[in-house]
C-alpha cells in the first residue's frame, strides 16, 4: 500500500514524504522519496500516488 503524507518543521516548508509497499514478480518491495511540494510526485510518478 502506499501513503503520501505532508510534513512541515518551523525552519522548513511543507514537504511530501511518499512510499509504496507491495511485490514485484513475486518479491517484497519498498520505495519512499521525499519530495519539496504536491506537484512533484504526480510529475515523477504519474497515477501512482494521485488521490
């Protein structure tokens, strides 16, 4: 399953950490990236995270 989630510090702004769990061709997979805003994931990944 995946999640995108916003994180904001004082010192910084809000960022997007992504991931996604699941198999591939039968193996456990996991992939996470933090992003610097909401238009970077659906430029990088396309459909996979857009709500």
């Amino acid at each position: 399953m995946g999640a995108v989630r916003a994180i904001r510090t004082a010192r910084a702004p809000a960022r997007l950490l992504a991931g996604r769990t699941g198999t591939w061709r039968g193996r456990p997979t996991t992939w996470h990236k933090t992003f610097a805003n909401g238009c970077e994931p659906d430029a990088a990944t396309g459909d996979l995270f857009r709500v």
